[in-house]
C-alpha cells in the first residue's frame, strides 16, 4: 500500500510541475524583452545627447565625412588641411608656380556655417541617418599676410623677365616656288600675362582653397594682334595665290615667253591690307621681253640679190611692241590668275616673225642700179627698171626697211605743184610709194639724178600692175643704195 501511495503522489507532482511550467517561460521572455527595450532607450537616449552636439553620421562637408565629430574637431581638421594647402599655378612653355599656405602664414576664418549645420540636426532623428548620407558644402573662408603674399608674387616665376616672350602674329610667308604659293605662317602666343588678373585669380584660388590654377583657362596672355584665322590676312594670301596662279604664255614675234607664279611673285606687294602689282616692275619685264624680241629700228643684214652682204637701216618696219599698252594688259590677266596664250599689243609688226623678220618674200629696190626685184616665197617672179626721186632737186629716196602701207587703184598723187593720177599706187613710207608712170618713156639707168621723182618709185605700168596683185600690207620693202 505504501509503495502504491507513492507512486500516486510522484505522478500528482509532476502533474503539478507540468502546468506551472509555461507561466515560467513567459515570464523569462517578457523579462527579456523589457531589459532589451531598456538597453535600447538608453542607446538611443544617449545618442539623442551625443547627436546634440556632434554631427550625424555619413555628414559629409566639403567631400569630407565629418559624422561623429563636433564642431571644434572640424574646424581643427580643416586648421589642418590650411597648414599643409598648396596652390599649384601653370603657366605656359612649362612654368610651374607653387604658393603653399605655411608661406603667407594662411588661416581659415569660420562664419558659423559648422554651427548652422549641427543646429539643423535633431538629436532624436540620428538613427535614420546611419543610412541617409547627408552632404554640405560651406564657405572656405581663410586670410593670410598680405606682405608675404605680395613677396612670393614676386618669386613667381610666370612674373620674371626671362619666362615672359611677346606674342608673334600671324604673317604671310615667302613664296614657295615648289608649290607655286603663298601660305599663313601661324602667330605664337608667347607667355606675355597680364599681371593684374593673374594676381586677381590667384587671390580667388586661394580665398576657396583651389589646388589647381591653369592660366590657360583664365584671359590673362597678351593675344597676338593678327591671327591665322584673321579675315583680311586670309583675304591677302588668297589674292596672292590667284595672282601667282596666272600664267601667261607669250608668243612674241615667234619666241615663246612664259610668265607665271615664279617671276610674277616679285611683282607683287602687300600695302595697307591689299595686294598692291608693282607696274614699275612689269614695265621694266615688259620692257626686256621687247627689247629682246623687236626688231623695228634695228640695223639688218641683207644679201641682196647681186650677191652683197650689206648692212640695211632700219626704216619703218619690223616689230614694234606696244609696251605701255601691254604692260597694263598683262596687270589686268594676272589679276585674273587665268592661263591664257597671246601675243603683245604691237604698233607695228613685221610681215614675217623671227628676228629675220623680211623672210623671203620682199620687194627689193637697188637705188643705185634703178633696179627692183620681186620675190615670192624666196622665187624671183618679177624684176624691173625704175626712176626713182630727183637727186639734184633733193628728193633722193630714202634707203631703209619698209612695210607697204596699203595700196589702192586709180589714185590721184597731190603735191604742191601737181596732182597726177595713176592706176596703182602703193604707198610704204610716208607719202614716198611704188606706182606706175605712165608719162615715162624710159627707165633706169642715171634719169633719177636729174629728172627723177618727188621721191616716189616710178615704174612701168605692166611692172606696177603685176607688183600690185602680189603684195599686200605690210608687206617688206627694201630699199638700198
């Protein structure tokens, strides 16, 4: 029975012990829960104080994490950061400037902006902050000696005379006989500065704790008065390569003379922004090309038909430029930079181009035999007595080279006594001219001496006739003694 009645007891206690057990653990749980909630009002109540005074934190001022710090131990850190700032200045050609802030003895100046910052601030809202970064930029306010700051301008090294190079400007180049043209050459910026707003840049870069100052972005260099891009700079050196472009290609009484880039170049200059032709200078070009190639009023060389060589004068005929006229004809195709071929203006031309410029087609008149010859083509086809001007009288006919001047059918001849018509006439020097002479009997021989003409050549009619259908003007005339 004894053992029975414990068993009952043992089995009524555990009963017992089952249904107090889950009042227990709850108890635990809440005595847990309410000792956490405790730890974390004091946390945040503690943080609420701390934030009162410091910084929340991910505050980031001026690209600096200032969270957990205060006021005071910012401005230290940015006390700091003053004592070790240096300002590096670029210059050009490679100049390097450094002002560090420990040389002008630099120290920031504090507005209040920090405090402003932390008055913002809700110490009781700094939990959400651990994870809503806030970021602020103040004033950076600092002064610093103005005597030494002035003293290290002086040291700078962008101020000294031997780094400072005036700008060069743009300008046209010499011809270039390779490219047959004229091109820019670029103008230099040089490192001339203005001083005054270098120094104003430097006092701003230092007033917000610049690093950096590259002159290059601030309008401090003394500019170059004319430029590559400059208008009438690019107005000029086009005109100039139109100018040279031009080539002019002579034929001047049968010799080929080229005028182009090469020699047109020294005939040009640039005068109050424009390109000036120095005429003068053609002239004088002009001037060679015809003296080298005329031949009116020179003395020739002649055989004549006897089989002499004489030495005839010059007379009326041969090639004559007109070089007045020509040289502004030329100024006026360079202007045009056009190739064109031409010959020159002339006031008189030969019948035939060369320095030979008779040929071999000529009337040849030996005053001294009264005799005349023909030639066509270098083919004698016609020779004939003549009379020629009355010696005694003093109408001698003048020797010389001529060209016909024209000729015309059934003229009437005029001087001061008389007027005599004739079926041809052909006029070549002056009023002195080949024609028929009807009222004559005879020719040649020693008739002229005494009984010759006003000066004219006198020729048969049959002569004169078929003289008259083969020549035309300017067509030579020799005429010698």
């Amino acid at each position: 029975m004894d053992k029975e009645r414990l068993e009952e007891t043992l089995e009524g206690t555990k009963e017992k012990e089952k249904r107090r057990s889950p009042d227990k653990w709850k108890k635990t749980v809440w005595i847990g829960i309410s000792v956490s909630l405790v730890i974390v009002a004091v946390l945040y109540v503690s943080g609420a104080i701390f934030f009162q005074q410091h910084f929340y934190p991910n505050t980031w001022i001026d690209g600096e994490n200032y969270g957990w710090k205060n006021v005071i131990q910012v401005e230290d850190d940015i006390r700091n950061q003053t004592k070790s700032y240096e300002l590096v200045i670029y210059g050009r050609d490679g100049v390097t400037d450094r002002i560090r802030g420990d040389e002008i003895e630099m120290e920031p100046l504090f507005d209040g902006s920090l405090e402003e910052i932390r008055e913002k601030q809700n110490g009781f809202f700094w939990v959400p902050a651990l994870w809503s970064p806030k970021d602020y930029e103040i004033p950076r306010l600092v002064s610093y000696d103005d005597a030494l700051f002035q003293r290290k301008l002086s040291e700078l090294e962008i101020f000294q005379k031997r780094n400072i190079v005036s700008p060069q400007d743009a300008y046209i180049g010499e011809y270039d006989e390779k490219t047959n043209s004229y091109s820019i050459i670029a103008e230099k910026p040089g490192s001339d500065i203005h001083r005054e707003e270098v120094v104003q840049a430097i006092e701003e870069a230092l007033s917000c704790l610049q690093e950096e100052l590259d002159l290059e972005t601030i309008d401090c260099f003394t500019k170059p008065a004319v430029t590559s891009t400059t208008a009438w700079l690019n107005r000029v050196v086009n005109t100039l390569n139109k100018y040279v472009s031009a080539k002019i290609i002579y034929d001047w009484n049968g010799a080929r003379e080229v005028i182009d880039g090469t020699q047109i170049h020294n005939w040009l200059m640039v005068k109050q922004k424009n390109v000036v032709i120095d005429e003068e200078k053609v002239r004088g070009y002009v001037n060679e090309l015809a003296k080298r190639n005329d031949t009116f009023g020179k003395k020739r060389e002649f055989q004549t038909t006897e089989g002499e060589t004489i030495t005839l004068s010059s007379g009326s005929y041969g090639w004559w430029s007109d070089r007045s006229g020509e040289t502004k004809e030329l100024v006026e195709l360079i202007k045009k930079g056009e190739t064109v071929e031409r010959e020159p203006l002339y006031h008189a031309r030969g019948y035939v181009k060369g320095q030979n410029d008779i040929g071999n087609s000529y009337v040849e008149i030996d005053l001294g035999r009264q005799h005349l010859y023909l030639y066509i083509e270098g083919e004698l086809v016609l020779e004939s007595d003549f009379v020629s001007g009355n010696v005694a009288r003093g109408f001698a006919t003048p020797a010389g080279v001529f060209g016909l001047t024209y000729k015309e059918r059934h003229a009437t001849l005029k001087g001061t006594n008389y007027a005599t018509k004739v079926d041809y006439w052909m006029p070549f020097n002056g009023n002195i001219g080949m024609h028929d002479a009807g009222w004559r009997s005879s020719f040649g021989g020693d008739i002229y001496q005494t009984n010759g003409s006003h000066g004219c050549i006198n020729l048969p009619k049959e002569a004169a006739a078929q003289i008259y259908d083969k020549i035309e003007q300017g067509f030579p005339i020799v005429c010698y003694h």
